[in-house]
C-alpha cells in the first residue's frame, strides 16, 4: 500500500513492533503472480529470488514441478517500505480525523478469528535436495510441516510447521523424521499466530478504519496463504481511494475477494471435526488448485501414493 501511493499523499506507518519484520524469513510464492503484483510498484521478482524450485515432495512423494519461487522476504519488504519510514508506537487510540485514511495493516481482525500457530526456523541442514520444496500432512493434525531452500546449493532452509489443533513444533519434529534431516546448526528461532477469519463475517471497515491483509481475512486456510491475496487486498483500497465514499467501494470489492476463500474455510472447518476425511476432500481442493498455479507432474499412481500418504500417514 505504502508503495503504491508513493509520494503522492502524506504516508504515516505506525508499528508497534517495526523490528519484528522477518529479519530472515522468505516466502514461498507462484512466480507469475508475484510478478505481476511487483511491476505495479516498479520491482522486478527476479531481484529477490532465492530458489526457483523445480520439485515439490508431498508426504515423500516427489513430483515435478513449476512457476514456484522463494524470495527474499526482508528485502522485499525494504523495498516496500523502508525501515526508516516505520515509526514505534502504539495504534489504539487512533481514529481518522478529516480527509485521513486509517488503514489497519497489524493482522489483528476487527471481529472474532481462529488461530494457526507456528515454529519456524532458519537452519543449514543435510539430507534435501535443492530447489524443492518439502511438505509432510499427518491426518491427525490440521496444519503441515514444510522446508523452503533459501539458497540454490541447499544448503540454508526455511524450516517450520503450522498448527490450529495442536503444537506445531510436534509437527516439525514429525517433519524431521519423515525426512530424516541433520540439523547442521539453527541460525534463528520464531513463531507467530497466523488469524483466519470466516469470510462471511469479516468485519472490513470500523468506525472509519479500513482492514487489509490478515486483518481482512485475506488468509487461505489450509495453506495459510495470504502474501498475494493481502497485496490484492491493498490494491482493491488503493483503487478504492478516487471513490467519494471508499469505504463502501472497497467493502464491496473485498467481499468478491473473500468468497473465493469460502470453500477453503468451509474444509478447514470440517478438518476440525473430522481430520483424517475432511483431508481426502482437502487433498482433491489442493490438487485441483495447483494445476492453475505450479502445474505438478501427477500421474495415476502419483495420485494414489499421495492420498495414501495423506490419509493413513
């Protein structure tokens, strides 16, 4: 949003934490789509790539893979916004005075949400292959563990689990051993709490201060995606702004956004009563899903070692 406005409006960016940015995390994203949302503001993807991954590894089954990148998240985000442009300070007490916009980019929602908590991690490890990415699903958690190579020799990971039914770090250990890694040494430890919002109820405007991002409910749940869908969130209030009553236009257009997240929720939803079958609709959801985006290599017999794997672990 800060990008996108530029010097054309007077910007303040109030946060309370302005160190806790991910000093080095990265992120995992569909490069085309990251590509696009980055030229808007004058940035080119390619700059920040980590890993262009080729393979992507579901419960120790392999399949080719494209159109999947790992970027450099704190330098993206200096690019964005620059450090130096972010004051400390506490946001509560603010209301939008005339001819201000208030904007709520904290990933705290305005109404009640559920929570995905996380562990992750910065590690060197041993005993992946580079350029791919590694996802382990157990049936009796709601969440997964992951690795993300954040170098091209594998040799640095981006390494954590996400959980809403139990402990993630249960799920990274889990993760370890279906891969059997070697911990070379830990560069850095974190973990935050990813909200997920019912998309028929998110509260997108109050008291004249307008959510984007998490705070919208721009998290997809059973990824717990949201990088592409907070930065579209931005871009629906930036287009909103010429509108007399922004508010309004930008509600109405989020509201289109989030239906396209209704059946994500309704499954992670049902994953909470029933795990182990609410994945085998999940894993069809996922699937079907990622033919648009990264375009697997799945065979027959590909398809039935994954729903095996998925299912009965």
């Amino acid at each position: 949003m800060y990008s996108r406005l530029g010097e054309s409006v007077d910007v303040k960016v109030y946060d309370r934490n302005p160190g806790g940015r991910g000093h080095l995390c990265a992120w995992g994203s569909f490069e085309d789509l990251l590509r696009d949302r980055l030229r808007r503001v004058g940035l080119s993807v390619e700059d920040y790539v980590l890993s262009k991954v080729d393979h992507l590894v579901l419960n120790g089954v392999s399949m080719r893979v494209r159109n999947l990148v790992v970027v450099d998240k704190p330098r993206m985000l200096e690019d964005l916004l620059p450090a130096r442009r972010v004051v400390k300070r506490e946001v509560r007490q603010f209301k939008p005075q005339r001819n201000e916009v208030l904007v709520n980019a904290t990933s705290q929602p305005f109404g009640e949400c559920h929570k995905i908590a996380t562990t992750q991690q910065r590690a060197v490890l041993r005993g992946l292959e580079p350029n791919t990415i590694y996802v382990n699903i157990h049936p009796k958690f709601i969440g997964y563990g992951w690795a993300f190579p954040l170098s091209d020799d594998g040799r640095d990971w981006h390494l954590g689990a996400g959980c809403s039914n139990g402990d993630p770090a249960v799920l990274a250990e889990l993760f370890k051993r279906r891969y059997r890694l070697e911990e070379v040494s830990r560069l850095c430890v974190c973990g935050r709490e990813i909200r997920v919002v019912n998309p028929e109820e998110a509260v997108l405007v109050r008291d004249g201060v307008v959510s984007i991002g998490e705070a919208a409910g721009a998290v997809e749940p059973i990824a717990a995606e949201g990088m592409l869908s907070s930065i579209d969130s931005a871009e629906l209030l930036y287009d909103s702004l010429s509108e007399e009553d922004y508010a309004s236009s930008y509600e109405a257009g989020m509201r289109g956004m989030l239906s396209g997240i209704r059946t994500a929720y309704g499954l992670w939803r049902l994953m909470h009563r029933h795990h182990r079958w609410a994945w085998l609709r999940g894993y069809r959801y996922t699937v079907t899903r990622s033919y648009k985006s990264v375009k697997p290599e799945l065979t027959t017999m590909t398809k039935l070692r994954l729903l095996k794997e998925i299912l009965f672990g």
